[in-house]
C-alpha cells in the first residue's frame, strides 16, 4: 500500500490505559510463564496500533507543519501518551515480580529485562506535568525552526535550501550565507535562548523530583542506554581528544592550505575542494532509479528492500516551505513499512540520503522479516551504526551519482565523517555541561561552547562572524533541544561504520555479511556484544580509535592523489 494511503484514525490514550490494566491483571494472575506471555501478546499488539497512528500523525505534519489537523493530532500524543506513565509503570512492575519470571525471561531476548530495568529508572507519575511542559516546548522550537526563512541575496528561504549556499565552491558565497543566517538567528536570540532555558530548567524538575542530583542520569535513562554509562563515554571523549583530534587538526590545516585559505573559519568546514564539492550528476528521479540499482546489485535482500521502498512511495525528499526542517527514517509497524523524510538540496547529502536513511528503513525491514520481539529495543547507537556503515558499503557505487568525481565524493566522505567526530562530541560535552550546571546564563552557554571549540575543533574559527561568534552554533543543532544525549549515538556510530569500511575495502562479501548478520539482530542482543560478533573495536576502550584515525588517514591520502 502507498504510504500516502494508509489509514489514519487517532488512538485515543484511554484505550491503551485499559489495555495495560488488562495485561497487569492477567500477568498477575496468571498461573504459568505461558499465560504471562500470552497477556504481554495482546499488550504488544495494542501498542503497535498506538504506535503506528502516532507515527503517521507525526509524519504527516512533518511533511506539512502547517496542516493543523495533523498538527493537532500529533499534539495529542505528546500531551497525553505521559499520561501513560503509571501504568507502563504497573505493567513493568508487573513482568518484573511474577513468579515466573526466571521462566519468562529465558523466552525473551537478554535485553528486554534490562529494558525493563531502565524503564523503572526513567518514569515516575509525579514527572507527567514536567512531561507535558517539555514535549510543548519542544513543539516551539521545531514550528520555528521549520517556518524560519533566511533572506539571502534578495531571496527569501528555508535553512534546507541556505545550506547549499553555506557550502558553495566560493568563499565569498559560504561567508554571505552564513552571515546572512546570522543575522536571522540574532534577531530570534531572546526566543531561542528562552525556550533553551526552559527546556533545560523543566528537566532539571523532572531529574530532581525523581531524586537524581541532575538531569545527566536521567537524561542516559531515557535514552535507554543498557550497556554502558558516562564513565564510558567519558573515556570515548578522551579516545577523539587523544587521537581523533591530531589527526583531523592536521588534515584539516594541510587542506585548508591546498584550498588557498589561511585562517579556517566556520563557513569553510563544509568544503574539501577549492573547484567545489563532487555534487550528484542525477535529477530526482534519476537518483532513486540510480539507488534501485546500487540496491539491486549490493544484495538480493536489499534489492527487495528498495523496491518495496520506492513502489510504495516510502520517501518525501522534496524541500518546501513549511516542511520540517530535518531528517529521519521511521517506521508504522502495523504495515510493516518504513518511510524516510528529507530535504533534497542537490548536494552529495542528498546522495546520503539514499544510503545513511534507507540504511535506517534497511534495519527497519529487516527487524520485519525476523519477527523481532517489540521490548527488545534498538538502542540509538545501534540504529546509527546501522545507518551510517551502509554509507560505507555504498562506496562502490559512487560512480553511478558522481560520474568521474566519485573518487572526490568518498574523499570527502570519509574527510568529514572523520571529522564528525571532533563536532559530535562537542554536541554531547556541552549537554553534560549545562544539565550539570541548570543556572548558567545564556552567556555562560555560549561560552561554554566556544571553550568546547578550541579544544575539540582547534583548527578553525568563528572570529568575525555575525552571532556565531558569541559561541552559539549550537542553536539550530535541534538534537540539543529535542533530544538530549542522543548525539553522542552518531559518535559511536561513526567509529563503528569506519571499522566496517575498512573491513569492506579488504573483503566486501565478507564485511557485508558480517553487517547484515549484525543488522539483523536489531535489539535482541546487547551492543556491545554485537560490535564483538562483528569483529568492531569496541569505542569504549583505552585507544580504540587510534588505528581509525590511522587508517583513515593512509585511505585519505590515497584518494587524495
């Protein structure tokens, strides 16, 4: 069925609460393993149709943040499925204490009760309010930043369509865009820096009623994290600093000095070539028949994928004013189908498009294909290591996007996924900062910022620039409003999908296999356990990203000559 076909009807909360209260009282009562999981059954389906309309409701005013119905209907979901706290609260208790529990969880995945275990660790009625205030929020900043238009060279557009400028083959053009874009957010500062503010303090409540110290732990929680914690990705941040840094800081110069610029700025990141960046040679449609191709020719299952993808129209690419400003891939699991929203803006991201999104819907399929059990959570680190190695095992395919300039297109590639990292894990250091510290001045933030810029990102400058100068380039870093603590996710995934582009340029049968076997477990295992299976350094090891940082640059130089 079309994606545009599938049937809407709001699943009002009240129905899913009776849900629970049944499937609380049959795990109670029941009198063998079976019937605990027989109760869970019908639970499970329940949530899947809630699921499954929130999805579309969200997609749908995603695609037009204007439609006031959908608007409105994803509106009722975010202020009313907190409600829902008490009892998933009572259910988890519930699987948690019966007496056949030791029975129950040798039938499900390991991660499921260690799911569990989090779940009572993140939620707590007393923290509905503080729910419904942030989700409110949130919704402010997202209905801004899609309606926010940037006057440039007499035109007025959205950031989607600005951000061809920002990475145009002429300086002056890049250093136009973003002073122009400048402005506008300078004009939007108290806004932006209010509705920060305000996100940041109802999370400090919601922390500090739960009894954590800060919203840090929490916030980990939340994002679900199973088999790792801060300490963790402390020892990662230090991982990028030892050895990701250097080598990126070097690169970054000698590159900077081959595009005839002295003093890196901001605007010249984007950038690796002085004649401009490798853009795709196709139209729209050429690049998805381009994609069905490449698809057809990595594998049989993924042949089958793309198909399915692109016969049900699976994809909204096209920028238009009032369409959501972002990327993402999503699933209605009910249909069994994925879909992926972006915003073509005739780059090499739309190109990535077709690989880091349907990367996503690839694992997303799959999870359909294996059946897999629907507590057994994916983890964000697993769902981006999905994601952004399938970019990886796209290289060989370059040519069909790029032509002759797909030798560029992988340089940059990995130039900048390489280079992701000394950025993502700014995003990831300046949360902890300001959760840890909920008082600091709109100032201060952006101080912190620019301190978190010399030391992880040394080689380049925003001195001169109009606003981002002050330190406030994360402002329309949206994961920072919406998502807390789920940037740091592209980190690991990043130091993952190199390890699986090396493999894949010394044995590309062999890598894709081992891929698609670690895709295929979804969340049924631990992450870490499968980064092992799959013969990937884990990131949270003492120098584990000094042989990424090795390998990529003996590959770079090699693409280089």
């Amino acid at each position: 069925m079309k994606v545009r076909d599938l049937p809407y009807a709001r699943y009002e909360v009240e129905r899913a609460k009776q849900a629970f209260d049944v499937a609380i009282e049959a795990i109670k009562n029941a009198k063998s393993a079976q019937e605990v999981l027989d109760a869970r059954k019908v639970l499970m389906k329940e949530m899947e149709e809630m699921g499954t309309q929130s999805a579309l409701s969200y997609m749908r005013w995603s695609c037009n943040t204007k439609d006031d119905f959908y608007k409105g209907e994803k509106e009722y979901y975010e202020q009313n499925m907190p409600l829902l706290s008490g009892v998933q609260i009572e259910y988890t208790q519930a699987m948690m204490n019966t007496p056949f529990k030791e029975e129950v969880q040798k039938l499900l995945p390991a991660p499921v009760y260690k799911n569990y275990e989090v779940t009572l660790k993140s939620l707590d009625e007393r923290i509905i309010p503080e729910m419904q205030e942030e989700s409110a929020v949130c919704n402010e900043y997202s209905q801004f930043m899609s309606e926010l238009t940037i006057e440039f060279r007499g035109e007025k557009m959205p950031l989607t369509i600005l951000r061809k400028y920002m990475e145009d083959a002429d300086r002056e053009t890049r250093r136009e865009a973003y002073e122009a874009f400048g402005k506008t957010l300078e004009v939007h500062a108290d806004f932006l820096d209010g509705v920060y503010d305000r996100l940041v303090k109802v999370r400090d409540r919601m922390a500090k009623k739960m009894g954590y110290s800060n919203y840090v732990e929490l916030g980990y929680h939340r994002m679900g994290r199973i088999c790792y914690d801060r300490t963790h990705i402390e020892k990662f941040r230090k991982n990028i600093l030892e050895d990701i840094v250097p080598v990126v800081t070097r690169m970054r110069t000698e590159r900077a000095k081959q595009m005839g610029i002295d003093e890196m700025k901001l605007y010249d990141y984007g950038v690796c070539f002085a004649e401009g960046d490798p853009q795709p040679i196709l139209d729209d449609k050429q690049m998805f028949e381009a994609g069905r191709a490449m698809y057809h020719e990595m594998s049989e299952s993924t042949g089958a994928f793309i198909d399915m993808m692109i016969e049900n129209d699976a994809f909204d690419v096209l920028s238009r004013e009032g369409k959501w400003g972002g990327g993402y891939c999503t699933e209605f699991s009910k249909y069994k189908q994925p879909f992926i929203l972006a915003n073509f803006n005739g780059t090499s991201g739309d190109v990535d498009v077709l690989t880091h999104e349907a990367g996503h819907a690839f694992a997303s399929y799959l999870s359909f294909v294996y059946d897999h059990d629907p507590e057994a959570s994916l983890g964000m680190e697993t769902a981006e290591t999905h994601s952004m190695s399938m970019e990886c095992f796209c290289w060989r395919f370059m040519d069909k996007f790029f032509g002759d300039r797909a030798k560029d297109y992988k340089y940059k590639h990995l130039f900048d996924n390489l280079s992701f990292l000394t950025y993502g894990i700014i995003v990831d250091a300046f949360q902890h900062v300001v959760y840890e510290n909920p008082d600091l001045t709109p100032a201060q933030r952006n101080e912190e910022w620019n301190k978190l810029e010399a030391t992880f990102r040394p080689y380049m400058n925003a001195k001169g620039m109009t606003y981002f100068e002050k330190g406030t380039r994360w402002q329309y870093q949206m994961h920072i409003f919406e998502s807390p603590f789920y940037y740091i996710d592209y980190c690991l995934a990043q130091a993952n999908a190199l390890q699986f582009l090396f493999k894949s340029l010394e044995d590309y049968d062999k890598a894709l296999e081992a891929y698609f076997k670690f895709t295929s477990y979804g969340g049924t295992k631990f992450f870490t356990e499968m980064l092992e299976e799959a013969g990937i350094n884990s990131p949270f090891k003492e120098g584990a990203l000094r042989e990424v940082a090795q390998k990529s640059e003996e590959i770079l130089k090699e693409l280089s000559k």
